[in-house]
C-alpha cells in the first residue's frame, strides 16, 4: 500500500509542476529574469550557437529537485520529499522532450508526431512565440492547452 503513495506523490507533483511551471513562466520569465528569458523569444540564426540564456531556468527547477533527493534519502523522516524530488525530474524530462525537442526541434527526434494534441501544443506554443516582448503574451503552460488551439489552424489564429 505504501508504494501506492510513492505513485501518487510522484505523479501528483508531476501533475502540480505544470501549474507551478506556467506560474513562473509567467511572473518569473515575464517578469524579473525576463532578462534570462528574452533571448527565447529571438529568431535564431546560424552561429548564434545552441544554448540560450532561458536554458539556465533548467537550474532553477533542478535546484528543488536535488533539494528533495538530498534530504528524502539522507533523513528517514523526510523520505517522502524523495519522491517529490521524482515528480519534479518527470516533469523535466518531459518538458525537455516536449519544448526542446518536439517543439523547437533542438533534437531532431520525434518529427513524426500528427495528433490533434501534438498540434494544439505546438499552435499554443507558437502563439505565445508569435509576441517578442515579455507583455501581451499568451499560452504560458506546456501540456494543460487552450481549447482554442484544437481546432483547424484558421480557428487558432
């Protein structure tokens, strides 16, 4: 019974990151280290080389995440932070896979994807992309998309 809690907790923090991921996206990338952010919202040309500032957010979700590995497996009564610090490395896989290499093709792996929900991502994406200042911007979460961008390409525009 008590792995059945691991699961939960693990899923459930995984689940959580993408509220807590379009919170900072929001307030945070949009706001303060909009200076970190910005250059995710350039074209990019050849040469420009293929890391960009945004990718240091990656340390700002990493950080709680080996926080919570550190302390769960080091002190026995905090063990359940273990599987908090799970749901959070979940939750980065997938937003690398869905954002680095899906969306922006950093990786050239999953170019055959066709399904309504992979497009709906990738027209939710390209509209909050479609604005290259930090105000006005639309779409801040990854996986939890819109309605609007299911339908036929003339209805999310």
């Amino acid at each position: 019974m008590q792995i059945l809690l691991y699961i939960f907790i693990t899923l459930g923090t995984a689940a959580i990151m993408e509220f807590v991921a379009w919170l900072t996206h929001k307030y945070v990338m949009h706001g303060v280290l909009w200076v970190w952010h910005e250059d995710h919202h350039q074209p990019h040309h050849e040469g420009d080389g293929f890391f960009e500032k945004n990718d240091l957010f990656f340390l700002v979700f990493a950080v709680p995440s080996a926080f919570c590995y550190s302390v769960g497996l080091s002190y026995p009564a905090y063990f359940l932070l273990t599987f908090i610090g799970i749901g959070i490395s979940i939750y980065g896989l997938i937003y690398f896979l869905v954002h680095d290499v899906y969306i922006h093709r950093r990786f050239k792996w999953f170019t055959h994807l066709d399904n309504k929900f992979s497009r709906a991502i990738l027209r939710a994406h390209g509209s909050h992309h479609a604005v290259q200042t930090k105000e006005n911007c639309d779409s801040f979460g990854l996986l939890v998309v819109d309605k609007k961008f299911y339908g036929k390409r003339q209805a999310s525009n």
